[in-house]
C-alpha cells in the first residue's frame, strides 16, 4: 500500500483529493496544518507528500526544507493559480519534485494521480524504511551502507539484501545458502559463516563496532534495526 501525506487548509479540495486518491487505491492522511504534517511525517511511513504552499501555521516551502533535511520522500507542490508562475520559480530553489496547479476541474485529480504514478515509478527505493542505514540500488546490484558503497562479493551482496529486506527475522544457515544458491543446495552450510565474517568486516570498515548483524546461536542469523 502507498502512503499519500496530503497538507492542504482547504477541505473541498482536500477531500476531493482524499476521495480521487482512495479510489485509485493509495492510502491518504491529511492534515490542515504544516505542523501536524510533519508530526505525522517523522513517525510514519510516508511514500509521498502533497504540499500546499499557503498553510495557516507554517510556509509550505519551510515544512519542504525540513522534510527535505531527513528525506529524499517524493513532494508534489500543490499552487493555487493566481500564485503559479511565482510558485513555479520558487520550487527551483526547494528541491520539490513536481509541482501542480489547483484548478476546480474534474480533470484535476487525474492529473494529480497520473504524476504521482510517475514519480513514484522513478523514485520508488528498493529498500524502504531502512534507506536511512541501508539502500539498495537495483539497477547496479549494489548495496550501500550509511551512504557508502559496499565491497561485497555477489554471494555476500545477496546474503545482506536478504536480511535488510527481512530485518529482525532469524534465517537459519540453510535458507541464506538457498537465497545464494539457484539450483540444488550443497551441503556446506559453514560458508555461510564465512559469508558472514566477511559482511561484517565490510561494515565495520564504514561504522567501527557495528553491530547489525546477530548470531543467534544453534538457529542463524538476523538483521537488527
Ligand atoms: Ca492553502
């Protein structure tokens, strides 16, 4: 399910928003002020943001700038049209990604769920929630660790991908060889140790003493986050 955090002071268009957006399946939140938003932003899973600029609390652009400081979160300005052409200048400056230009029209929430999509297709991380610590980039089959790209052999790339996209769960020697593994599994569990020692080592060359990966003895392993 995607997460929509809709900010937005007028409720005909807020709810005409709410109701174009459920419809076509996306999960809504909406608040009518900048600093409920961002109450809501820092504790909950957020996918994309819709931004009115005129709140009756804080300036639109400032709630930008502090989403923006902890995330690279997709936002899409909401303008009236009286104010576009300056809004439109202005969001060079914000790091907004899109922009869309309020009108009363039937057509307007169409427009709104067709750039959503779009920008949620170029956007979307492979790892979520976690791409504060991890994040994977699918196109290079690379992982990154606080920013820095891992050193990993492919084994060990697929190992660590596993367990970030499964964190807190235990995997036993076993399912991690099958996860390397395509075809028929060996017998030799033991190099999954030896996979392990080695993930390890390359995330304590970015973060001395790290301690994201658990032995859990007799069972396996886990990633905790
Ligand atoms: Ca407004």
């Amino acid at each position: 399910m995607i997460n929509i955090l809709i900010v937005e002071d007028d409720i005909t268009i807020a709810e005409a928003l709410v109701f174009a957006l459920e419809n076509s399946g996306f999960k809504c939140k909406w608040f009518t002020t900048g600093g409920e938003a961002l109450n809501h932003f820092e504790h909950n899973d957020v996918d994309l943001v819709l931004l009115d600029i005129g709140l009756p609390d804080i300036d639109g652009f400032d709630v930008l700038r502090i989403i923006r400081k902890q995330s690279n979160t997709p936002v899409i300005i909401l303008t009236a049209r009286s104010e576009s052409e300056d809004q439109v200048l202005a969001l060079e400056g914000h790091e907004a990604d899109d922009y869309i230009v309020k009108e009363s029209g039937s057509d307007s929430p169409r427009i709104i769920i067709a750039k959503i999509k779009a920008l949620l297709r170029r956007s979307k991380p492979e790892v979520k929630k976690n791409n504060s610590v991890f994040s994977f980039n699918e196109a290079l089959q690379q992982l990154s660790f606080r920013g820095e790209v891992l050193t990993l052999t492919p084994a060990e790339c697929k190992i660590l991908t596993h367990l970030v996209k499964n964190p807190n769960r235990i995997f036993t020697r076993q399912v991690l060889l099958s996860v390397i593994h395509d075809g028929p599994i060996g017998s030799d569990i033991t190099t999954i140790n030896t996979h392990i020692k080695s993930i390890r080592k390359a995330l304590a060359k970015i973060e001395k003493g790290s301690k994201y990966i658990t032995t859990h003895r007799g069972l396996g392993y886990s990633l905790v986050l």
